[in-house]
C-alpha cells in the first residue's frame, strides 16, 4: 500500500536570541488510512489534529528544537497519546521551550515503518545542531526507471541514426525532454501532493474530453450520441474515484502518496 502523506502549514511566530518573528511552519503527517507519524508540531494544535484525521500517531518526529518547531509538541502527544522524539543535542533548545524532557530520542539512520514504507532519520546539522532529515528511499525509484529507459534507447536511437538531426526536429526533442517530460514531472508530483495519489492520475480520464471538445471546435469533428452518453459518465467515475461517492468539507491540508 501506498503512503499517504498529508500536507499543512500554520502560522505564528519564531523567538529566539530575545529577537520575535513572524513565520509559517509546514506539518507533515505521514501515514495511511490506520496510522501516521506528525513531522513538527508548529502554532495551531487544533489545525494538526484536523491534519491527523483520527488516526493512531506513532510517533512525533522534532526536525529541530526552534520554539516554532515544537511548541505545542508536548501538548500533540497527550491529545493523540503519542512520544514526541527529538535528536538528543537539541535537548538545550528544547529546554528552553518546556521543562520536562521529550520522550524519546531520533538518531541518524533510524527507522520508521509506515504504510509498508520506511522512512529514515538522517542527522543533518547545519540549520541547527540536532537538526533531522526524513529520506524515504523508495523514491528514487523514479529517477532510476527513466534513467534506465534513456541508457536502453540510447544505442537504439545512434544505430538507426544514419543522418545529421534536423534544427526542427532538435528542437522537438529538447522540448519533449524539458515541457513533456521534465516540466511534467515537476507539475505531476506537485498534483500528487495537492490532491493524493488516487486523484492526481485521474486528469487521463479527462484528456478524451478535451480533444472531443477540441476536435469539434477546430476541425469541426461530430459529438455523437455514444459521446454525450460517454461523457458524464466519465466526469462521474472521476468523481467517484476521487471522494469515493462522499462530499466533505474543504481541508486546509493537502495529501499524497510515496509509492
């Protein structure tokens, strides 16, 4: 099963070295349908409650121990009843946000398994001392599967090559590479992390609508009856699919899927 991971951001502010700022903190809540793990705890409890959405917290993973980080992480884990868990040289920070100490410690190369994902502490000091990183290896796969086509077209395309490539048909190539598949990939996985994994897919459904659509105002292609037929029973299968027949209310959060 894919995880799902849910996206939120809430603001308040920063202190630190007597000096106050107003900031906006991103949450991240990765999980599936049963249980999850919260990234940082910043300013609203009530928003990353909602962002939990009833599920079982494992655990509440610190990235650091800045004020705005980790504010309300005590607070978090007596609502869901989960450990807060921070990487034990920021303890001093921490301290100066609450007195009693987090439950539990990050270290680098630790693991959580969530939704049949592992998702790996990586010590990343920089930002802070006992700043952390969460890397989940499974997604490279991406980058590996089109690296491997490209090296397996490679001696294909320079065997059946026999002439100097066209300036036209270059030029068709870079955009394919940059608009088709870099940029398209850039705006795909953004959608993923708006919607989730089981509506993002969905815009292919659509695209049959569009050229209909576009076939008959530009070259004047008929709309028959199995068309008109067709047609809102795709718009309703796509909205099946992605809500599962519910109507729910707008979520200040967004969610997507490491698959």
């Amino acid at each position: 099963m894919a995880a799902r991971i849910d996206h939120g951001v809430t603001a308040g502010t920063f202190t630190l070295d007597g000096e106050t700022f107003d900031v906006e903190n991103n949450v991240w809540v990765v999980g599936d349908k049963w249980d999850c793990i919260v990234i940082d705890a910043p300013h609203d409890l009530a928003a990353i409650v909602a962002l939990i959405d009833g599920r079982r917290v494992k655990a509440i993973v610190c990235t650091h121990a800045h004020d705005d980080h980790v504010r309300w992480a005590p607070a978090l884990g007596r609502v869901v009843q989960a450990p807060v868990l921070l990487h034990p040289s920021h303890l001093p920070l921490w301290q100066l946000t609450h007195d009693a100490p987090p439950e539990g410690r990050l270290s680098d190369g630790q693991a959580f398994t969530i939704a049949g994902e592992t998702v790996r502490v990586l010590h990343t000091p920089g930002h802070a001392p006992g700043a952390v990183c969460l890397y989940v290896p499974s997604l490279g796969t991406v980058t590996l599967s089109l690296f491997a086509v490209g090296l397996f077209y490679l001696p294909i395309a320079l065997l059946t090559q026999h002439e100097v490539p066209t300036t036209r048909s270059t030029v068709s190539l870079v955009a394919l590479a940059v608009l088709c598949t870099a940029i398209a990939f850039v705006v795909f996985f953004a959608l993923i992390a708006r919607v989730g994994p089981v509506r993002a897919p969905l815009f292919t459904y659509l695209n049959p609508i569009v050229a209909i659509i576009l076939g008959s105002l530009i070259i004047g292609e008929e709309i028959t009856h199995g068309l008109l037929i067709g047609f809102p029973l795709v718009i309703a299968g796509c909205w099946l699919a992605a809500t599962g027949g519910r109507v729910r209310a707008a979520s200040t959060g967004t969610s997507t899927s490491i698959s």
